[in-house]
C-alpha cells in the first residue's frame, strides 16, 4: 500500500459509510497528491503536506450537510431485521419440532434433557438457543459498528452516523440499542417525531444520527419487507405442523 493509498484509506475510515461526498472527497484528494508527486515531490512528503487525516475528516465534514434519513425508511429498515431475526426463530423451531416431536413418546432420557430427547440432540439444540439469544442481542451492534447498518439499514439505503457524521463504534452502537434490550423503544422511537435531527431517545444520549447513504440502492425496499415476513410466517406453519399444533 503507497503512502496515498494509506492516507486517504486513514481520511475515510473515519467517516461513517454512505456519508454523501466521500466518494469525491477521496477523489479529489488523490488527484491532488499524485500532481504533487507528478511535480517532483516524494509521496510521503505530499502527503505530510496535507496533515493530519482527522483535520482533513473534520474540515470535511464542518462543510457536509448529509441528508436525515425519514421516519418511513427507519421503520421499514427495522421491520426487514426484524422479520429477518423471525425467519431464523421460525427455521430453527422446524428443526427442534422435527427432531423432537417424533420422540416424545420415547421412555425415560438417559441424559439430563427431558425425555425423547437423545443428548447429543439436546446439546445441539442448547447449543443453537444459546447462539439464537446472542445473536438477537448483538446483531444491531456488531453490524452497525463495523459497516454502519444492518441487513435492512442497507436495503432501505440508510447508515448510523455520530452527529458529526463520523463512523460510530462499539460503545456508540451499544448505548442506542439500550431501548430494545429493556422493551421500552416504543417510548423511545416516539422521540423521533419531536427531535429537530430525527433522533430518538437513545440516538440522543449515544449522540449518533441516521442518514441516507451514497449510492445505489434496491428498488421497492418494502417489497423485501413483505417477502421476509411471509417466509417467516411460512416457517412459523411449518414448525407448527410439524408440532402437531393441527393435529385434531
């Protein structure tokens, strides 16, 4: 990696992705150093030039106006995870109602699960809820501290952003999803409709906007949206079935 490349990789690194602009901004940076170099002046020199890459980032984004994300793409890009996280629940009740259901009239387990269920199945499936649960808690977080936006944030073309328009991390990711873990987000995304920048509750104490991203984005996102809850609810009758919830 050149020292040009290694700059401007340390400039956008730290703004959040999808911000409107970087993708010019970037342009417009390399173009400058490489005539700086063209004219006869060493690479890291040139870059030295251009100082430090957080000066470069904030000048950048005192000039930056990113355009709020609306209350209408938020909910639908919360509605796709969720249905998402329904399609994962449902599939893995199928699977425990198939490989359990058929035994529960089995004698007495031999193992510490309850009886028709062999152990090594009963470790696979405390093994799974023990992943599942993880997974619920930490899907927003991760995903948004490492890219920005989750699977739905992406489709509906909407990035999480500190107030200054640079990428959030961890603790920022964390403190924002507080609502979520204790049930109250109702109350929470209410603050949406009385906040100047769209923010809610958690979105003020953590200091982080949403934003529409750069680029280009599915078309008819909330089509997606309704795909995602059918194949959940199909799944959902499948596990049911196959638990003899119709049996008569």
């Amino acid at each position: 990696m050149t020292a040009i490349d290694r700059f401007l990789q340390d400039v956008t690194h730290q703004i959040a992705p999808g911000m409107p602009g970087v993708s010019r901004l970037e342009a417009d940076l390399r173009n400058h150093l490489r005539a700086r170099v063209e004219a006869g002046e060493g690479e890291p020199a040139a870059v030295a030039r251009m100082g430090d890459p957080a000066e470069v980032v904030s000048g950048f984004l005192e000039a930056a106006a990113p355009p709020l994300a609306n209350p209408r793409e938020r909910l639908g890009a919360f509605l796709l995870d969720v249905g998402l996280g329904a399609i994962a629940f449902a599939a893995v009740g199928a699977l425990v109602a198939w490989l359990v259901v058929p035994d529960t009239g089995a004698g007495p387990s031999e193992g510490p699960f309850p009886p028709g269920i062999p152990t090594p199945v009963g470790i696979a499936l405390a093994a799974t809820a023990i992943l599942m649960f993880l997974a619920a808690i930490l899907y927003f977080p991760v995903f948004e501290a490492l890219f920005g936006q989750t699977a739905g944030k992406r489709v509906f073309g909407v990035v999480v952003a500190k107030e200054s328009g640079e990428r959030i991390g961890a603790g920022a990711a964390l403190v924002r999803r507080i609502p979520f873990a204790f049930d109250f987000w109702p109350f929470d995304a209410a603050f949406l409709l009385f906040t100047a920048r769209r923010q809610r509750a958690f979105d003020l104490v953590a200091k982080t906007i949403v934003i529409r991203a750069e680029g280009r984005h599915p078309g008819r996102p909330w089509l997606f949206v309704v795909l995602v809850w059918l194949v959940a609810a199909a799944l959902a009758l499948l596990a049911a079935f196959v638990g003899g919830a119709f049996d008569a």
